[in-house]
C-alpha cells in the first residue's frame, strides 16, 4: 500500500506560525516597517478598513510592492488596534498550501490559534493566481463570515481582474498596484523638493503647473528612472542598480514568461512567446498591426492576438487603440500602439540608451503613458495630419 499522502494539518499550522510572527509578539520584520510607504498604500488601507462586506484584490505585476504592501497593511492594522492574533497572512505559492482550498487555509488559521470565533479576523492571501478557483472560494469566505476582511493579492492582474469581475460582482473590491510612477520614484528617494507648484497665464487666467527648481538633476534622476526606476526594490540595492537587467529578467521577464503565463494559459512555445515579447519591447511606444508583427516575429495573427492578451495579463505591455477625427474608436483596429507597463523593462532586456539617441524618445513617451496605468477611463491615441486637428475643432490644451 502507497505511503505518500499529503502535509498533514500540523505541519500546515506550523508553517502558518511562522508567516505570522506578531502572533508571539514580535511584530512585523523591520525591514517592511522602514520601509517607506508607496503612494498607492494610504487609499489601499482605506479599502481594507472600510465597513463593506467586500474583498480587497489587489492587482499588479511582479516586483512592484504587494508583498511589501500586505505585511506593512498588517503593522497599519496593529498600530489601528487590530489585537495581532486577529491578523493572518498566507502566501498561498508556498508547496504545503497546494491544492487547499481558502476556506480550509482560514480554519487552519483559526485552529493554530486554538480560536472558534471567525468574527474579527483581516486575513491576507498573497499570490492568489496559484489557487484554483480562488475567485469562488473567496465569494464563499465573503458570504459565510461577514464580520471578517478578507484581502488577496496576485501579478497575472488582467485575469485576475476579469475572474474577480466575472464571479465576484459586489464582493471583491480590485485595487491596482502598478509599477513606480516618476513621481513616487522622486518621492522614494526624497527628491520630490525638485519639484514646486507654481501658476502660469494661461487663456488670461493663472492656472496651476508644476515646475522644477534644477531641470539638470531632474534629468540625471529622470534617466535613472529609464534604467531602473520602475521597480522599488533597485532604488536601494547599488548591486542590482549596477546590472539592472539581471535583476529585471531574471526576477520579472523569466518567471513570467517562463512560468507564470505558462502554468495559466497552457503555453506550449515559450520560446516563440519570448520572441515575441521581444519584439514588442523593443519597439515600446511604436504603431503596430497584426501584420507587422508577424513579419516581425514569425508569429501568425490568431497567435499575435492571444499573446498580446498573455502579456497585457501579465502587466507586461499596455496596447492602445487609435481614435479618428470625431474622438470615435475606428471599427477595424488597422494599427495600435503598445506600450511597455515601464520602460525600464526595455533597459533590461536591451541595454540602456544615451538620452541623445533617437529612440530614447520612445522610452520618455513609454515613461510619460505609465503615469496613466492607474486611470479609470482608458486612454487612446491619434495621428492626424497636420493642420486636421484645427479644421476639425480641436483644441490642444498642453
């Protein structure tokens, strides 16, 4: 007879003790408590602490924070007066959580605390993508105890999205975490003084507008964003800052490519889909068309179709659709542009570019469209001929 069976449930409780150590009084690591805070986490506490009988999602890439954003949510609720063994954090990837389901994870919890009452419990499931099913088991948590907040976190954010729309209307609340605007990278690294609000006459009125105090320095810092800045974990690391392609392939492009989009969608050719994010990279900022890129990648168009999907999944690329003269999206798409979700992405997988090469330019328009990852309208692009855009009424407004 076969001796191999699973885990058993104390092994499991053990290892939920040791994700949980403010249960025994040592509190969160250090490390994510001096940790400063990005600008996305004060309305994602707000989330998390609101009286809804909702789930949190939180939504993003790899290697942009969510972890990093529970465990300092887990400090922000202790210091709100959550009691510590209220808390629970899981990282569900782990092998001795695999194939359980969240509402038996929830009672482990609970049992490893020798607690009966469910009411009252935060509970925080990081990397949720590896769960099957998670969407319907989080619904179940959702409905069975709603005296509870539950959060998840997870990077295939497009699916996850479309799964936690599809089956969680009502109950899940997504957050989106992208990865670092400019803004916040001036902010991490407390330069954001290089940076001042002023007014200027614009139409015979003072409007508001933003200036700099040295535009040298803002260049230097804009360019190190380009090589390295869209990922927090290199603003402090002057090993990965030295070889940031390293640390951004081997970290963010590979396991996604290699095995994140694999495991989800069933991807037979990994090499073909890294051709083809290749050429997509390369060309960040750039007007495609279903048949440019075949010639391109050697990839035929029901293909191109579903990696461009796999990758917009995956936050790697952003696509936009071009508008005509009346603002209307055209009904055939004849050419869209796609945008890296940062452009440091390109750096990694290319080299850096001198800021006097001509496609560096493709690189600032890629770092200017990722201050607008986190818009609820979605943002679309035009080429008109000059001169098209007066005779058609419009405006330029800056």
């Amino acid at each position: 007879m076969s001796t191999i069976k699973p885990p058993s449930e104390e092994h499991v409780q053990a290892r939920i003790r040791t994700e949980n150590p403010w249960w025994t009084g040592a509190g969160v690591d250090t490390l994510y408590r001096e940790m400063r805070h990005r600008a996305f986490f004060a309305p994602f506490m707000r989330l998390v602490q609101a009286k809804v009988r909702r789930a949190v999602v939180l939504l993003g890439p790899r290697r942009v924070g969510k972890t990093v954003m529970l465990q300092q949510c887990v400090d922000q609720l202790i210091q709100a007066g959550v009691p510590p063994k209220k808390i629970c954090l899981l990282s569900v990837d782990q092998p001795v959580y695999s194939r359980m389901r969240l509402d038996d994870l929830f009672r482990l919890c609970r049992a490893a605390l020798k607690d009966d009452d469910p009411a009252g419990y935060h509970v925080l499931f990081d990397e949720i993508q590896y769960l099957a099913d998670w969407e319907r088991d989080l619904k179940v948590l959702v409905d069975t105890y709603p005296r509870t907040r539950f959060v998840v976190s997870g990077s295939a954010a497009a699916a996850l999205k479309a799964k936690s729309q599809e089956s969680g209307a009502g109950r899940f609340t997504e957050f989106l975490l992208p990865p670092l605007t400019f803004h916040e990278f001036l902010h991490l690294l407390d330069r954001q003084q290089l940076i001042v609000q002023t007014q200027r006459d614009w139409g015979g009125e003072a409007q508001p507008f933003h200036d700099t105090i040295d535009i040298a320095a803002l260049n230097t810092l804009f360019v190190q964003y380009i090589t390295f800045g869209g990922y927090p974990e290199a603003l402090f690391d002057p090993l990965i800052q030295k070889d940031p392609g390293r640390f951004i392939r081997s970290d963010i492009v590979d396991k996604v490519l290699l095995r994140d989009l694999p495991s989800l969608y069933g991807i037979g050719d990994v090499q073909e889909l890294n051709r083809f994010f290749s050429v997509v990279a390369y060309n960040t900022g750039q007007v495609f068309s279903y048949g440019s890129l075949g010639e391109t990648s050697g990839v035929d168009a029901v293909t191109i179709r579903k990696y461009l999907e796999y990758l917009e999944a995956a936050y790697l690329i952003r696509r936009l659709r071009r508008l005509d003269m009346s603002a209307k999206q055209y009904k055939r798409e004849h050419g869209f542009k796609v945008y890296l979700t940062n452009p440091s992405l390109r750096t990694a997988l290319f080299g850096p570019l001198p800021d006097s090469d001509t496609g560096f330019g493709a690189l600032a328009e890629t770092a200017v469209y990722a201050q607008d990852l986190t818009l609820n309208e979605p943002v679309h692009y035009a080429n008109w001929k000059e001169g098209a855009a007066a005779k058609a009424g419009w405006t330029w407004c800056g």
